[in-house]
C-alpha cells in the first residue's frame, strides 16, 4: 500500500505539471509523449526502487530514475511523430497518436493497394520510403503491421487478404532497409470496423493497413 501511495503521489506530481501540444493538422490540444513516457516511467521506477530498496528513499530515487528514461522515450516519440506528419502531408496517410505513446499510421487501401489485391501499388513505394527512412534513423522502436477488410464478400477470404495486405508492406519495409527483427505482421480481416459497413464510404474508411510504432521494450 505504501508503494502504491507514493508511486501516485510521484504521478501526481508530474502530472500537475504536464506539458500539452496542439496538433497543428486537427487542431487538438493533448499531452505530449513526453509528459506521458515521464509519468510511467516515474511510477515504474518508484515500484522497482520500493521493490529493492523497501524504503521510502529508495522510491524517491527510482521515481527520478524512471522519470528520466521515461522522458527520453516519450521526447524521441513526439520527434518522430512530427517528422512523420510533416514528410507524409497530401500523403492520404493519416497519423494519430495513441493514448499509450505510440504512433499509429493508417494507410487506405484505395492507395496502397489495387482492388482485392495484395501487391503495394508502386505509386505508394516513395511513402513508405519515407516512413522508413524515419523508422531507420529511430531503431529503438517495434514496427507492427496489421490488415484490416470490409465485411463483403466471404469472412475467410477477407481474413487472408488482410495477413497479406499487412505482409506485404512489413516485406516493402525490410526491402526498404527496416530490420525484419524490429516488425511483425498479422491480419485482422473484417473484425475491427472504424465505421459501419452499410455504406460505401464506411466500407472504404474499413479496408486499411495500419502501421503501430511502439519504443523497444
């Protein structure tokens, strides 16, 4: 119980004094990753430091230390995410960040892909170019790939597309110089909708490939 008071105490105090960013596309004010990366790594550190130390001290030193690695993390994240935003502007890629730090990509189908096909169009290739030339310079960070379908057509058919839709940009990616170790890839087909799959314009926001950044654990 102790810990768990002074790690919130820790939070707290970090939180009182957060840093927030507009987005300068959507006009969004939000807590930069900086501030967030500083937080978790605040209440991390001062557990482990109660873990070791079981003081109270060793907490106070532990949160400082967290707070640290923590705001290094977050600090190169909102780096990459404003270059990514600047090199992929017209793009047709949407970039969002998550709530957890990451960066997640969304890339339409209607560009990266033909119609019910799972080849990259080769007028896609320069974006993903830059995207990896981003990732490339920012290696302490996992890359994963998922596919996502509409729901038309047969549910096992949509699932495959997916795994290759996704495969298929993970292999662009590594071409492109990203380690393969750094980026895994899956299919989730029709199961994860962004809109209703009653109308085309639903339909079309379903059929995406979305790319997740993540810090290296």
């Amino acid at each position: 119980m102790k810990a768990s008071a002074l790690s919130l105490a820790l939070a707290t105090t970090i939180l009182a004094g957060c840093v927030t960013t507009v987005d300068p596309y959507s006009g969004e004010e939000k807590v930069s990753n900086t501030t967030v990366g500083t937080t978790v790594g605040a209440v991390a550190g001062s557990l482990i430091g109660v873990a070791i130390g079981d003081n109270k001290e060793s907490a106070a030193i532990g949160g400082v230390v967290g707070s640290a690695i923590g705001a290094g993390i977050g600090y190169n994240m909102d780096q990459q995410e404003a270059i990514l935003r600047q090199k992929l502007q017209n793009s047709g890629v949407k970039v969002v960040r998550q709530h957890d730090g990451s960066i997640k990509l969304i890339m339409p189908s209607n560009i990266t892909f033909a119609n019910n096909e799972s080849q990259v169009n080769p007028g896609f290739v320069n974006t993903l170019d830059a995207i990896a030339e981003v990732l490339k310079q920012n290696d302490n960070t996992r890359i994963q790939v998922v596919g996502h379908t509409d729901s038309v057509g047969n549910a096992d058919y949509n699932q495959g597309l997916s795994v290759r839709r996704a495969a298929a940009v993970a292999t662009e990616m590594r071409v492109l110089g990203v380690a393969a170790n750094r980026i895994v890839s899956l299919g989730m087909g029709e199961n994860q909708p962004l809109a209703d799959n009653k109308y085309a314009n639903g339909r079309a926001l379903n059929r995406r490939v979305e790319l997740f950044i993540v810090p290296a654990a």
